[in-house]
C-alpha cells in the first residue's frame, strides 16, 4: 500500500486555500477558476475547516441564502477529518468511502501539506491495477 505522501509528490504542489471571511460568492468563483472542488480554509497558517461545492450546495442554494452576503467561515466543514503522510492511499480511500467525503487533508505535525480528493486517489489505483496487469500479461508471454 503506497503512502499518501507519494501522490503529494506526483501532483500540482499548490496548496489551494481560502480565508474564513471571504464570501460564499468569491470562494465559488475560485473553485471554478482553479476547476477544484473545495478549497481548505486557512487562517494564520492553520486548517480552520473546508469548503467544497456541496456545501455551497445544502448550506447556501438549497437554503435560499445569497453567496454574496454569506462568508466561508458560515458553510465550510468543521472539525475535518485528516490523515498523515503516511496513511496508505487505500485507508484513505475506505476513509472516504465510509464517511462520505471527497476531500482529504494532509497534516503533518500540525503544517497542512495538502489535500486529496478521491480522483486522486482513484487514478492512482487504476494506475496500479494497469502495471500489474503489464506485469501479469508480460509474465504469462514470457
């Protein structure tokens, strides 16, 4: 089982980040601009929450409220779940699964490395299924 830190090192270093104040309405315009679907929200260096398009979702559009009056700090997830670099991609990936999220943050020591969506998580999988399917088609030709 590969460590999360692998996929970290494979992919867009940007660490996409929002502040709590910000309103509803800039962060969604962020999210398309980066074509990301959540943002951490960070204050002073440290992981207050996330915000991801589902929340905009059942918190804000389902509820009638304006993306323009309302902050980030007011939608985004608390208390978010996140994991180490350590923890193996497919712990992550039964993580996600069973809590129902698609974004995970990677913390080390307190310092927010990044975080993983289950796309990422996903590819690297049918990425080792694909090599070991080379492997085992090369082994059986041989």
């Amino acid at each position: 089982m590969k460590p999360i830190s692998e996929l970290l090192t494979h992919r867009d270093s940007m660490m996409y980040q929002i502040a709590p104040t910000v309103s509803v309405f800039e962060a969604l315009q962020l999210l398309a601009k980066l074509e990301v679907g959540a943002l951490l929200v960070m204050q002073d260096g440290q992981l207050l929450g996330v915000v991801s398009e589902r929340d905009y979702t059942r918190k804000v559009a389902l509820q009638g409220r304006n993306s323009k009056e309302t902050t980030v700090a007011e939608i985004m997830t608390r208390d978010v779940i996140t994991v180490t670099p350590q923890t193996g991609t497919r712990d992550c990936m039964s993580l996600m699964s069973h809590k129902r999220f698609r974004h995970l943050p990677v913390v080390d020591n307190g310092k927010v490395l990044g975080i993983i969506s289950i796309r990422d998580i996903m590819d690297d999988i049918i990425a080792a299924n694909e090599e070991t399917i080379s492997h085992l088609t090369s082994y059986i030709n041989s």
